[in-house]
C-alpha cells in the first residue's frame, strides 16, 4: 500500500516556522514528507533538512517525495528523542526550526496489518517502528487489571476505564486475546448501550491509550522538548501539533516553563534561582484547523498547533 498522509495545519506550521533560506529545519515526524517538501521548497542551496522518522514505510514515501531537492536532504531512521545524538553524529550542533507532528499517519491507520485501527480486524500491533519486539497484544495480554485500567484510565480519559480493564482479564482468562475485532468486542461489552449509542467509536479512547503507551508517545514527546528547544538558534522556532489533550497539555506546559521559568516564591521581590527564560512563546492559544481544511481532512479535526521561539538575548 502506498504511503498517504495528508499534513495538517500545513501553511500554519509553514508560516509560524519563518523559514531562513540557508537554515537548517529538522522534521522530527517526517511521515510521507508533507511539511519537509514545503521545508525544502523554500531552501536555497546553502540549506539543509533532516527527516526523523522510525517508521520504515514512512522513509520510503519519504524519500521518493524529497528526491527532487537531492543534497539538502537528509533522512534518519530514528525516534525523535534521539534528535540531539543523530544530529551530533552528522555534524549539526545547532537549527533553525524544528517541526513535529504527533499524530499516527492516515497510512498507518488504514493499512490494516499495522493493527492501529478500530475500523478493521487485523493482529493487535500498534508498533509505529516494527524493530521494537513489543506489541499491542503483549500489553493487552500481559498487564494486570490494575496496569490496564491505570493505562486506559490516564492515556485514553475513559471514564469506563475500570469495567473494560476487568473485561479484557476475563475474556483473556479463557483464551489470549489476538486481533483489534476480538478486543473491539470485548470493549462494547464494557460500556452500557446508551453511551456506545452517542458519540464516537467506542473503542476508539482504549485503542489511543494502548498506542500511547506501547510507543511510549507522552514520556518521548515530555522528555525531548528542552533538548529540542535548546538545539534551536538565536529566532529558531519550533512547531508542534498534537491531537489529544495529553500531548497538548505537555506541549503547553512545556513551552511556558522555558518562557517563565523562575521558581522563586512569588513573594520574592526579586528573582534569585537564577533560572533564565530560553524564549517566549508564540501562539498564546492553539492554532487550530479552519473550516475548509475540517471538510478536506476529518483527521484534521482535534489538532492544534504551538510555537515557540528561541531567544538567546534572554539568557
């Protein structure tokens, strides 16, 4: 199946990156290339791109859509917390932007043998790079009730957290639970016929709580942003979209510590721990989607988009 992935908020994230044509830009999520192939339209030939991504479908779509802009371009297989390490190793100490877009890519969620989706029975996978051992099915299989109620409660906000983790112990008591329609089922048991009837996919919050946790989403994306902000240079910026309300708030937080990062009582009349803000922060709400790109792409629904500059005079 051929890679497809329809960047979102694509000339927002653009436009907030205010492109330097010799800088060098790092797209931590390259999937198919969305967001790089505008990266790079705009490069002279002093400039330079590097693609992270750890999916291997994803390098390559990747590197078929950049060919055209050969030496500028360089891809890494890789997660993005790496970012400091792979770029070290090529000689890049410092950039001048850094896009990431958190979500899955539409071509891992339909292409069914990924075991990302709820729309289609397939083998519970969810790996979003394949080297990695671990899968869906070990964790739907191996954690206790406590784990999987903690996991589906915290990374899904599933208010029937509690009845589906005890669901899933009992049918996997009889026998191990192995596709993404066997647990579909085992989750609509789990929830009263009222709810399942409203709102949206009712497997839908567990099936995001077990991918944030397999690929480890939220403590990569928490343990990488400081790295990422203080690989930027004087006016850098970095451009982050996300699409739930954990990434988010992460993002947020994350972004205000480094513009206001004193920790000193607020009686203090005077700052004395010494901590210095690396930057402000651009967008002090979210940029969401417009109307006409919600109609192009549903996927685009949830998103939201943060910006952060480096400001080096501050320190």
């Amino acid at each position: 199946m051929e890679f497809k992935h329809k960047s979102v908020l694509l000339e927002e994230t653009i436009e907030a990156l205010n492109i330097r044509p010799e800088g060098i830009y790092v797209d931590g999520t390259l999937g198919g290339g969305g967001h790089s192939y505008e990266i790079c339209r705009r490069l002279s030939e002093k400039g330079r791109l590097v693609g992270i991504d750890q999916d291997a479908a994803a390098i390559e779509a990747a590197q078929e859509r950049l060919g055209e802009f050969k030496d500028k371009v360089t891809i890494i297989r890789s997660n993005y917390c790496d970012m400091k390490k792979e770029l070290t190793a090529i000689g890049i100490t410092a950039v001048d932007g850094i896009v990431l877009d958190l979500g899955v890519s539409s071509y891992q969620l339909d292409t069914a043998d990924r075991g990302f989706t709820y729309r289609e029975d397939a083998l519970l996978d969810m790996r979003m790079d394949q080297r990695q051992s671990m899968t869906a099915r070990d964790i739907v299989n191996g954690y206790s009730e406590m784990e999987l109620y903690r996991v589906i409660r915290d990374y899904g906000e599933d208010k029937f957290a509690k009845n589906i983790a005890k669901h899933i112990v009992s049918e996997r008591q009889k026998k191990s639970i192995e596709t993404t329609g066997e647990l579909i089922q085992i989750i609509k048991a789990a929830i009263p016929m009222k709810v399942r009837a409203v709102g949206g996919h009712p497997a839908k919050k567990t099936f995001q709580a077990i991918r944030i946790e397999l690929n480890r989403e939220l403590e990569v994306l928490e343990n990488s942003l400081d790295d990422m902000i203080d690989l930027l240079n004087d006016g850098g910026r970095i451009c982050v979209i996300t699409f739930h309300s954990l990434e988010d708030r992460i993002v947020k937080n994350i972004f205000r510590r480094n513009e206001n990062p004193c920790i000193c009582p607020k009686e203090f009349p005077v700052c004395v721990c010494g901590r210095k803000p690396k930057g402000k922060v651009i967008t002090r709400k979210p940029i969401v989607p417009g109307n006409e790109e919600l109609e192009e792409n549903k996927r685009a629904k949830s998103s939201k988009l943060r910006v952060f500059e480096r400001r080096t005079e501050l320190l």
